[in-house]
C-alpha cells in the first residue's frame, strides 16, 4: 500500500481504496487523567498524541475501526484560557464504522499501551451520534488548588465571598484582533461552590466553577488579589467535569443530596457524583478533611 501524492499520474484508479476519514458511526466519551508533571502542555499537543496512540492501536490490531481525524475533542477544550491543570479530562471521539463494544475495549487497551501511560484512560461510554458535542455538555468543573495563606484569613475571606452579591475580576477576553485584553466580570458568576478543606497543615480551595476563568482566577478574586500568576505555582487538579442537570427533575438517577439537599453534580459519563452526597458535603460527613464553607 503507498498513498498518493499529486506528482503520480499514471495511477490504475481501479487499484485505489479510498479512506473514509469523516464519516461518523460511533462517538465514545472516555474518562481520562492528564499528568502533572505536564501541567502546561495543551490540548493540541494531546489531541495529535492521542489521535496517533488510536491510530498505532488500529494497525496493531489490523482493525478498520477508523478514526474520524477531526472529532478529538477535550471537555477541558471549553476552557480556553490556560488552562494549566492536571487530573480528570473527559474526551470524546468518533469511529467511521460500526464496532462491537468488545472491540472497542480492545482498542482502548492498545491505545493505553501507546499513550505509555501518560493518560490514564479510563471508563467509556458511546455518546448519541445526533448529541450535541462535548463542549456544550460542560456545566462546572470541580477543581482543587493548594494555597499558602493562613487558615482564619481564607476563612473570613469566604465568609465576605458569601456576603458579596459582585466580586469583580478580571478575565481574559480570547479572539478578535481588536478585542480588548481583558474585562471585568462577576466572578460570583461562575462559581457554584467554594470551600477550604485543611490535610494536616495543608490547605486547599475546593471549587466547582463554570467554564472560563481557571481556578486560580477564582483563588485571586477569593483574596483580593489583582493577579492569579503567583497562585499557579501549586498545581491545579481537576477532580471532575459535571454537565448540566435540570433542578425541576426529580428523578432516581439525579439524586439530591441527603445533607443539603442540592443536586448532586453529574459527571460527563452521566455518574452521579456520589450516591447521597454532593462534593463539599461529602468533605464534611465522609472525610477526615476539616471543611470550611465560609
Ligand atoms: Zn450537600
């Protein structure tokens, strides 16, 4: 087999066997985990690696799944604005032609031995073809950052946070040449729930934030700071992307949560969170963390 290039001209066409690069037959989501010690590597760098590792699997186990070449997309995309934290990614991916679930376990299997590990690829799931793409499913990002501040100083902190209707911050405008560098926002806007928990002397924000700002954006307009850069110098994980859910629902798979009554986040594979617990009341009632609520 050779590919074509424009310079052959004297081709038998009825040898050629066109590759259908575009066609999509399934979409999987697959839970992944980005490692941090590549913090700053972007998405585009993981799209081409892992778009290669599916490619490498195929042809070690001469399958024709087929990769649809530009359906790799990251929930942690919608983001935009570095984006420099590491942990649970979420990815979704399309297949040009029909495959049995058991072929596609024996995919990821290849594709984990050419990721050499550095994902962590963990559970899939098939994704609707006619669904709307994974982007558009990210509603909150549940992060965690370490921070050096004294305990009671975040504390009071947080309690202002709760009594404020606006926090202003600054936010990264992307795009558009004579766009502006940056607006000014509510950063209450985009933040569900903010909380301290404390392991042993260590403390650490935990946040369930709406996309745009990244976390340490949020630690900055949390402590009154104009810049977030010296808060970039403890890693930001991302525990996990939650998609929508509609409060009016009451249904057995959205459960509310047993202590607060809130709705417990939905991941992007459509697991609840926990069974009984939404993520800060679960720090509260299942771990051995000191909480903080503000
Ligand atoms: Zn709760």
């Amino acid at each position: 087999m050779k590919y074509l290039r424009a310079a052959d001209t004297d081709i038998d066409i009825t040898t050629l066997r066109p590759v259908d690069q575009h066609s999509q037959a399934a979409r999987l989501r697959i839970r992944i985990s980005k490692p941090e010690e590549l913090r700053f590597v972007g998405n585009d760098h993981w799209r081409f690696a892992l778009r290669r590792a599916f490619y490498r699997a195929q042809a070690d186990l001469n399958a024709e799944h087929g990769i649809a070449k530009r359906s790799i997309r990251f929930a942690s995309d919608e983001v935009k604005y570095r984006d420099w934290s590491h942990g649970t990614d979420y990815v979704e991916i399309a297949l040009t032609r029909p495959t049995t679930d058991d072929d596609i376990g024996a995919l990821l299997n290849r594709v984990r031995h050419h990721t050499d590990e550095r994902f962590g690829i963990g559970e899939w799931k098939r994704h609707p073809l006619t669904a709307v793409g994974i982007r558009s499913d990210v509603h909150t990002i549940f992060y965690e950052v370490e921070i050096d501040e004294d305990h009671d100083h975040v504390a009071n902190r947080l309690h202002w946070w709760n009594t404020q209707k606006t926090v202003d911050t600054r936010l990264a405008v992307q795009g558009g040449y004579f766009a502006p560098n940056s607006e000014t926002v509510n950063a209450k806007d985009y933040v569900d729930q903010l909380w301290l928990i404390r392991r042993g002397h260590r403390l650490h924000l935990r946040m369930l934030v709406r996309p745009r700002p990244n976390p340490y954006n949020i630690v900055a307009a949390l402590l009154g700071k104009p810049s977030w850069f010296p808060y970039a110098k403890h890693p930001a994980r991302r525990l996990d992307i939650f998609v929508p859910v509609d409060d009016r629902q009451q249904d057995f798979l959205h459960p509310s949560c047993e202590h607060c009554q809130r709705r417990i986040p939905v991941n992007i594979l459509d697991v609840p969170h926990h069974p009984r617990l939404c993520p800060p009341c679960q720090d509260t009632q299942e771990t051995a963390h000191a909480v903080t609520a503000g």
